[in-house]
C-alpha cells in the first residue's frame, strides 16, 4: 500500500519538473488532477491507511490551487484551497496542514484580500517555526520571500531597508536547506528593493546571484 502511495508522490514530482517548472500550466493543473483522482480512489479502497493519503491529496490540491493561480483562475483557487485544508487536517500532518494555511493566504493576496492573506500567512509561520525539518524551513523562507514581494508592490507598509531584511532573512535560511528557487527568488525580490533605494550596484549584484542561483 505504502508503495502506490510512493509511486503517486513521484508522479506529482514528475509534473512538477515536466510541465510546472517549463510554464505548462494547463498541463500540470490535468496531471495533478489525475493524480488527485488516484489518491482519492486509494482512500476509499484502503480507508485503514487513508490518513497517510490525505496527506498526499493535501499535496495534489496545493499543487492545483498554485496552477489555477497562474492562469488567474482565483475563484477556483479558492475552492481548491477549501479541499486542501479539509485533507490536510485529515491527513494529521503538521506540515501538510501549514502549507494548506500558507497556500490559502497566498490566494487570497492574490485576489486582494489583504488582511485575511496576511493573517493565514502569520498562522503558517507560527506552525512551520514549531520544527526544524527542511520543509518547516523551507516554509518560514518562503514567507518572508512572500513579504518581500507584498513590500515591493507596496501591498503592505514596509520600508526599503525592511524589504531588503526580509529578502536576506529568505536567503540565509534557503540556503541552509539548499531550495535554489526560493533562493533565485529572494535576490530578486531584494534586488528590486535596492533599485527602488537607488543603489542601483547592490541591485544589479543581486540580479547576477539570481540568475546564477537558477542556472545551478
């Protein structure tokens, strides 16, 4: 039983790197699908090891949501999210659960529901900070990835020099666990905010570490 589960989780890693991480997103969003269906299927065949499974189809509808997000299909995000909440707290997982409230939050910023995003988020940081694996890092580095991006689009009050914290506080701890794209992100997001202090040398420094940092 375990195995089939095993061989599910890959087939979503397989999307990931085959058609979300090349832009395919309509693609991705009818592989997770099927992905979903199959999980689903598992749990009513196997209900004794269903909760390790709740925690996958968690997985399956994070996945979903974030591609619905991309083709700005939000309404249907926000359904998605619903679902993923629901498997997460059935699943009994700590992480899977905290990255259903930090997907969540992210859909609402997106649909411009700042304080009730912003508030799912700080729910997230407080459950990601209570472990010390690499996805608990992973996902307090993703947060304040997240704030720097709100900072730069002036979604939330927030100084140049906070920014630029935020963005370093991102970068030291994926870097610790390794997540290269976080890490591409967070210089990004940091050089946007030099450029926006006018120190256009640190900027162009922390364009040239992104693009390298995704080349790796």
């Amino acid at each position: 039983m375990e195995n089939q589960l095993l061989l599910l989780e890959k087939k979503l890693e397989e999307a990931l790197v085959l058609y979300e991480q090349q832009e395919k997103y309509e693609l991705a969003l009818e592989y997770y699908r099927e992905v979903e269906l199959e999980v689903a299927n598992f749990i009513e065949r196997n209900l004794a090891e269903a909760v390790p499974a709740y925690k996958l189809l968690a997985q399956c509808y994070l996945r979903q949501a974030g591609m619905l997000r991309q083709l700005g299909r939000r309404e249907e995000a926000s359904v998605i999210n619903k679902k993923e909440i629901e498997s997460a707290k059935l699943s009994g997982d700590s992480i899977a659960y905290a990255q259903s409230l930090f997907s969540t939050g992210i859909n609402l910023l997106s649909s411009r529901q700042i304080e009730d995003g912003l508030s799912l988020l700080n729910q997230a940081k407080v459950a990601f900070e209570k472990g010390e694996s690499a996805d608990h890092k992973q996902g307090i580095g993703w947060y304040w990835i997240i704030l720097s991006d709100l900072g730069n689009k002036g979604m939330v009050p927030a100084g140049k020099e906070e920014i630029i914290e935020y963005a370093t506080k991102a970068i030291a701890i994926l870097t610790e666990i390794g997540n290269l794209p976080g890490i591409a992100r967070a210089y990004e997001a940091r050089a946007i905010a030099y450029k926006n202090k006018g120190d256009d040398n640190q900027a162009d420094e922390d364009q040239k570490r992104s693009k390298a940092t995704m080349v790796t």
